[in-house]
C-alpha cells in the first residue's frame, strides 16, 4: 500500500471511510476524562479506527489520537498504521478488528505469551476486547473462562473458586482486581487493560502485573486481519449507527455491560 502525500508531507493515507468503531475513548475524550493525555483543539473529529477505501483497496487502520480521528467521511491514517484487510472481511469488521483487536492481541499473545495447556480468565468476556480475547486464547490453546453476566458473574459470584489462573486479563479495576491477584498461581501474569481504578496495594511479589501500551503497527493489524478472515477471529458487531446518530452511539458504548462492538456505517 502506497504513502499518500498530503500538503508535501508522508507517511499518510486518505480513507475515504466506510465504517469505524465506536470505542471507549471515544466517550472519555468527549468527556474530557483524558485532558491530561491528550490534550484537545477544537474543533476536533473523534474516533480511533477504521476501514475504508484508499488506492483503490479496503484498508482499515488506527489514527493518532492527538489529531483528528475517524468519525467522519473521510480520515487520514498514519501509513505505518493501517495495513490492507484481506477478502473474507467487510468494513465493519475490519474497523471492530483494530483497536479491540490489538488490545487482545498485544495482552495475551505479546505480553502475556498464553499458550497451549494455560488457564486464562477474561474480565469482561461479552465486550468488545474481551470477546476477542476469548476467542484469542481459545486459539492459542488455553483453558478460557469469563466473567460477565451470564458465564461466571463478578458482581455475585467469587471468580477466584475458579482458580488458580497462569493469566488474567483485567479490563474493571477495583476490587475485581484485588481479586484476580489472588486468583492467579504463583508466576502468572495479570495484564490491566484500561482497568480502573487500580487500588493502592503492594501486588503479590510472586506474580506479574503488566500494563501493556496498545499501538498500531502494519504486521500487528496483518496478522490479526488474517485471523479474522481465516474465521479464526469473529467480531461481534451487535450495533451500527449513523455518523448523524453517533451521539446515540457514544451514549450505547458508555453504557455499562455492553455487549460486542458498535460501529458508525458510513458510506
């Protein structure tokens, strides 16, 4: 895939968007909750990821959040962050395959390693990342268990009866914290993906705790792309809006217990 030049400058490409997803940050940022990260200009277009029509090809990719993002009919991406989605994909699942993607990906596989014969447990395992990350580990070979609503309920239910785990993928925070490090074997590994928030307590000095940075690259995104179109990854997209009904879209993603992916068709 070609860099397209914009005003003399590289490293760019112009999607002219199809779909993009509607992901947490979206709503932070909207909220301000992240000024101190990423400070806003305004006016400012949302959105982190994509797919779409560039060079004559569907590409998806992630933009940089420092810039304007992806809800809107045409976005640029960074070239070294977007790859090309291969047949056997639409645009909507490719959009839900990047961001939610790569988190799953870059915990389990990257930073936690799972492999054949582990036990992992998934907070959250009907969202958007963490249906992923199910379907990730269960590739890989590991025993998966999750919490959610209708698999083991951490409202109600002490997840760590279930242990002990090699891995626990942490996307709530709190208490549900406290408790997966005392679910995990000595020598496992709790990745904190976005959980929040983290108490202050020393961890356990027998097992890991990692806070893995999610960023895009070319082999990441080519890689989880041809999971996807093998079937070996399946989006779950249970929602699509309108780019003029994103408010509504923003409003189902903040919702707490929220289900798959939600995605804006575009074009």
């Amino acid at each position: 895939m070609r860099a397209l030049r914009i005003h003399g400058g590289t490293g760019q490409v112009l999607v002219r968007v199809r779909a993009a997803a509607v992901n947490p940050i979206d709503w932070k940022m909207r909220r301000g909750l992240l000024a101190n990260i990423f400070a806003l200009r305004f006016p400012r277009t949302l959105g982190r990821d994509c797919a779409g029509d560039a060079h004559g090809e569907l590409v998806a990719g992630v933009a940089d959040p420092r810039t304007d993002g992806t809800h809107a009919d045409y976005a640029l991406l960074p070239d070294a962050a977007s790859a090309p989605v291969p047949a056997g994909l639409d645009a909507a699942a490719a959009a839900s395959l990047c961001i939610a993607g790569l988190s799953a990906w870059i915990s389990l596989v990257e930073v936690a390693q799972v492999r054949a014969g582990m036990r992992v447990l998934i907070h959250g395992g009907a969202g958007g990342v963490g249906s992923l990350a199910l379907q990730i580990a269960r590739e890989l070979g590991a025993t998966v268990l999750a919490t959610s609503t209708r698999v083991i309920d951490y409202r109600v239910e002490n997840f760590a009866d279930a242990g002990p785990f090699d891995v626990v993928l942490d996307t709530l925070g709190g208490e549900a914290h406290v408790r997966s490090l005392a679910a995990l074997r000595p020598d496992g590994v709790l990745v904190a993906l976005s959980a929040e928030p983290i108490p202050a307590h020393a961890p356990r000095p027998d097992v890991r705790v990692e806070k893995p940075a999610i960023q895009a690259t070319r082999q990441r995104l080519e890689g989880i792309f041809q999971w996807g179109a093998r079937g070996k990854l399946q989006p779950q997209v249970m929602q699509r809006f309108t780019l003029e009904d994103a408010a509504a879209a923003y409003g189902a993603v903040e919702a707490p217990h929220g289900r798959g992916k939600i995605v804006l068709a575009i074009s």
